[in-house]
C-alpha cells in the first residue's frame, strides 16, 4: 500500500490547486485562457492574481503528469510496486521473483515511460482540465 502514497498525494496536489482554481474563477479573480496548455490552466489580471494563477497552474500540471507517471505499472515507478498487490497471490510472488531476478527491467520501465508519458499525461490533461471547467469549457 506504500507503494500507492506518491500517486495519492500527487492526486490530492491536483485536487487541491483545482480547487484553489475554481475558487479563484468563483471569485471573479481567475479564469479559464482562451487556449490551455500544460503550464497554463487559469489566469488573472496583471499583477498578484496572475503569478498566483501561473503557481497553481504548474502545481496543477506538474503533479498530474507525477500522477500519470507513477501509476505505470513497471519498476521503478510506483505502479511497478503497487500491481502486486493487485494480482491474486501466485501472480504477484512470481512478478515480484521476475522483478528481482531481471536486473534490466527498470531501466526498460523508464524507456517504455518516455515513450508512454506524452499520451498518457495528454489524455489526463484534457480530463482533468474538462473536469475543472465543466460544463462551462470543454477543451479537445
């Protein structure tokens, strides 16, 4: 179950910056832009209100792509760790057996992520972002 703390608190940063987000546009001194990317989510009018905006933006990105990330079920993310658990008790001995006995398989884990991460932290984006500006925005 430790293996899980990383995703969940990167979750609950997404969570609570989304909120602070949504606060911010409730209270008239946040948006959403016209066009979002991956470092900007909300805005603010010039000043203290924008530099809060582009935090909680990067706060917001930043750990939801951590989230995407450590959930890929290969050492040496979280995920690796975390499917074990998951498999039925056979099944989680010999996966982890085959862990320790193949010396090469994080470093295969980290070259399938680089390959993986852009998709995946993509589809998470746009989820998450539909799910802070909904119904208002949706963005595709």
């Amino acid at each position: 179950m430790m293996a899980l703390a990383g995703p969940l608190a990167n979750l609950l940063l997404v969570a609570v910056c989304g909120c602070a987000i949504r606060f911010g546009v409730a209270a008239g001194v946040l948006g959403a832009p016209r066009a979002v990317s991956p470092s900007v989510v909300a805005i603010g009018p010039p000043g203290t209100w924008s530099a809060l905006a582009l935090i909680l933006s990067v706060g917001f990105s930043l750990n939801l792509t951590l989230f995407a990330l450590n959930l890929i079920p290969l050492p040496p993310f979280d995920g690796g760790a975390a499917l074990p658990i998951m498999l039925p008790t056979a099944g989680g001995q010999a996966y982890r057996r085959m862990i320790i006995a193949s010396r090469g398989v994080a470093m295969v884990g980290v070259l399938i992520a680089f390959q993986a991460i852009g998709p995946i932290s993509h589809r998470a984006f746009l989820a998450a972002v539909n799910l802070l500006y909904a119904p208002a925005i949706q963005y595709r």
